[in-house]
C-alpha cells in the first residue's frame, strides 16, 4: 500500500499587519498528539510519520501567491538553518508571487527532508488542472489517499473531492481519510483540534462500490463497505448459475437487519434484497437464468442477458420434452426436432426462432438479413427480449 497525502495551501489569515501566513496553532489528534504548526498540512505530515505511516508521496496545491514557506514547519526545528537563505527567499516573493523556477527549487531543497514532496500551483479556475495533477501524480496501484482540506479557497478542496471519485475508475484507491484543522474551534488552552471526516470515507467507498453495482452486478465489495465479507464464493457461485441458498438466506438476512436501521445505508441494502431475493427463491436453475437475464438486461449488459435468457428457455423446452440434459448436442437435436409440439403457435415459434437466431449471431455471426435489426438496433432487441420472457413466463406456466 503506496500513502498520498494531498494539502491545500493558501495566503492564510495575518496574526499581525506586518506578517503573511497562517496563525501558529497547536493542533491536537484524535490519540492526544499535538502539533504546533502555522500550516495544519504540517501537523498532519508529522502526526502521520510518528504513527509509522509512511508518506510517499505528498501533493500540495495552492496558487502562486500562497504561503509557500509556511511548509519548512514540516521539517525539525534544528534542519531549518540548511534551507534560511531560500526560505528567505520564498517569503519575500510570496506577495507578489512565485516564479516556476523560485517554486521548483524550493520543492527540490524540500525534498532533502520530505521524500515525494510536489508543489503544485494551479490558477483556482482551472479545474482541469486539478484533475490533470492527479492523474499525473497519483501512483496506479494500491493507494490510501489522506486529504486535508484545511487551507486554501473552500471551492478547492469540494472540487479535488469530486476529482478523487472520478480518479476511482483509472487509480486503485483503496481508502479515503479527510482530516481537518478546524482552527475556529480552539478551546480555552488555545488549541485547535484536528478532525478527521471518517464518515465522508465511509461514503466514497459506498458510493464507489455501489456504482460498480449497479454498472455490472458485482456486489462483494459492496456487501463488504456494508459489513459483511468473503462473498466472492456468493457471487461466483451466482455467476456459474448455481444456487447457494443457505449463503444467500445469511446475506439477505443481514441486509434486512441492516434496512431495519433506517440510516444511509438503508437504500443500498433494499436494492440488494430486491435484487438477490428472486434468486434465492427461483427453485429451478433455468428460471435463475432468466432472472439474471433481466437483471443484466436492465444494467445494458445485453449480451449476458441474450445467452442467460436463451439458455434458460432450452433449459425449460427440454424439462417439458423429457430430454436431459438439454445441453449435449444430441439432446439439443431431438428438442428442434420436437419443438413445435411444445410451441403450437405462429407467435411462439416466431418468437423462439428470432431469440435462437440473434442468439447465434452475437456469439458467433452470420445472421440472416431480415434478423440484423435486433443486432443493430437497441429498441428492436428489447422488443425480442421482452417477447422471449413473455414466452418463457407462458411456457412456465403451461402443462
């Protein structure tokens, strides 16, 4: 695991008409540690380090007027005589703005102390910029983002949240910490304390988990971010069209202990209990298949739902047909040869015909002129698909 701590740095608020920067405050953590600091990035970097978390990389946005300087606080007391002249420097020009090459060296005598340190100044209007620094800086693999939004324009910070969720889908960020130094909140002591937002955490992950939901039916990371793990054998089960009854009865059973709460999570776990249910109930493995086939259907993912709905109508003309299994390529032959005394209909074989037909083209192609509409047109498909469960669910019905 790969830790990216992302600040913002701004002008700061003046203790004195004379001075630019942020007040010097103690700030104290959850666990009782206290830092002095005029910058809270730099509380949290230490606090961080003294918990033997390890930062790789540390992301520090501001624009070229921010207090810069205010960063040497990270660093021990007794190193800071190595870097006074370009400290010096720093703050004089801050006033009226940093130059890339002032700004880059400053980060490059920084990184002496404070490995994977980057200064990134961007105009507070560019959002792309924002975004574009993130891709470019966050590492690909397994990463834990700690995100301190204490300083800088509040817009900032509400824009890199957004950015973070987008960056979910490239990057694999594994957790999200928001920590705040909430200076107005000072006690009598003077000292400020430092919040972390555990709850906007708990939200990302849902969110993030719940969106891989509802796009392509994958729910142990969900089911995991609502307390319950080691669902993958669920799922996979579920996926080969098996039924594991008792493993869906337990989650089920826990989803509506979860529901009963009445709190955020509720709304996910009712979509899950109105999802699995028809799966835990279905007794028979083609009318599974068709369950799936619709849940699919209705998440886009029409291929799946094709193969799913088709392979379960089989199923169910070989059970009123005698012929088991239906899946050999002998059996197959004997239910088209017998098939019209179970489909006595213009509609039905028409239909079956159609389903079998546009079936056979996506997996394979070669699909007959009059047929390319269903292949070609996402209104004409959802008509078949919707005729074919009529079939099916009368089919079922019938002796």
């Amino acid at each position: 695991m790969k830790y990216v701590l992302i600040s913002l740095i701004g002008v700061g608020r003046k203790d004195n008409p004379d001075k630019k920067g942020y007040l010097k405050t103690k700030y104290r953590f959850e666990d009782n540690g206290v830092f002095e600091t005029a910058f809270f990035g730099s509380a949290l970097y230490k606090y961080l380090n003294s918990k033997g978390c390890k930062i790789d990389r540390w992301l520090i946005f501001g624009t070229r007027y921010s207090s810069w300087s205010e960063i040497i606080d990270s660093i021990d007391p007794v190193k800071h005589n190595k870097f006074i002249d370009i400290w010096g420097m720093v703050m004089e020009e801050e006033n009226s703005g940093l130059d890339d090459t002032l700004l880059n060296n400053w980060e490059e005598s920084l990184k002496e102390e404070i490995p994977g340190l980057r200064l990134l100044p961007v105009e507070p209007l560019d959002y792309k910029a924002y975004v574009k620094h993130l891709l470019d800086e966050i590492p690909g693999d397994d990463v834990e983002i700690i995100f301190d939004i204490t300083h800088a324009y509040r817009f900032m910070g509400v824009i890199l949240s957004f950015c973070l969720m987008y960056l979910k889908n490239f990057k694999q960020i594994k957790g999200l910490k928001i920590y705040y130094g909430a200076l107005d909140m000072r006690d009598s002591d003077g000292v400020a304390p430092a919040i972390e937002l555990d709850f906007i955490n708990d939200i990302f992950k849902l969110s993030t988990s719940f969106e891989t939901y509802k796009n392509s039916g994958y729910f142990p990371e969900l089911l995991t971010n609502l307390g319950m793990n080691n669902t993958e054998g669920t799922y996979f089960k579920i996926e080969m069209n098996g039924r594991p009854r008792a493993e869906l009865e337990r989650i089920i059973k826990e989803l509506k202990e979860i529901s009963k709460m009445d709190d955020f999570r509720k709304v996910a776990a009712d979509i899950l209990i109105r999802d699995l249910e028809p799966l835990q109930n279905a007794e028979y493995m083609e009318d599974r298949m068709v369950e799936r086939a619709q849940f699919f259907f209705e998440k886009k993912q029409f291929l799946k739902a094709l193969i799913l709905l088709y392979e379960g109508t089989i199923v169910l003309l070989g059970k009123k047909l005698d012929i088991d299994p239906p899946d050999i390529e002998e059996n197959r032959g004997i239910i088209w040869e017998k098939i019209n005394s179970i489909l006595t209909e213009d509609w039905m074989r028409e239909t079956f015909q159609n389903l079998k037909a546009t079936r056979n083209n996506a997996v394979h192609g070669g699909l007959s002129s009059n047929l390319q509409k269903y292949v070609e047109n996402p209104a004409n498909f959802k008509e078949l698909f919707q005729s074919s469960i009529k079939l099916y669910n009368y089919l079922r019905q019938t002796k």
